[in-house]
C-alpha cells in the first residue's frame, strides 16, 4: 500500500510532465523559436518549480534538453539554414 505523501508526489511528478510535455507540443507545432518560444519555457519551468521548489538543478538535467532541441530545430527549418536530419545534437 502507497502512503499518502508518495501518491501526492507521483501525482505532481504525473501534471509536471504533462505541463513539459503540453509545452513542447504547442513549441513544435506552432514552430517556435524566438521569444515566444522561451517564453513558454519559462512559464513551465515556473509551473513546475513552483511544485518542485528544491529541483531546479533536476529540471535543468532532465527537461532543458528536449526544449532545446525542439526550439534549436525550429529555429533551423524557419531559417532553412540547414535540413534538421543533417544536424546531430
């Protein structure tokens, strides 16, 4: 049987990675890269600290990644700079 204190965090855990997950999705879809783009990040990221207050280094090591990427390959396709598929990260 879970205790309470453990189901409340995986339940946070659960809506933080939904509030990343909507966040990219609207990023790459929308093809975002500038100031909007980080924008939306910042608002996540506050979203989930605000959950999270002590795991701001972990947000940075886990999430700053696939926002990066996604934000970089926009810029890149708006840009046509060069064909995403050529670019390793």
């Amino acid at each position: 049987m879970k205790s309470e204190e453990l189901y409340r965090e995986e339940r946070l855990i659960r809506r933080a990675r939904a509030i990343v997950d909507r966040t990219l999705s609207e990023i790459s879809h929308k093809g975002l890269y500038g100031r909007e783009a980080w924008s939306l990040y910042r608002d996540a990221r506050e979203k989930v600290l605000a959950m999270f207050p002590d795991k701001k280094d972990a947000f940075k090591l886990i999430y700053w990644p696939r926002f990066s990427r996604v934000i970089w390959e926009n810029m890149l396709r708006e840009l046509d700079l060069a064909s995403v598929e050529d670019i390793s990260f």
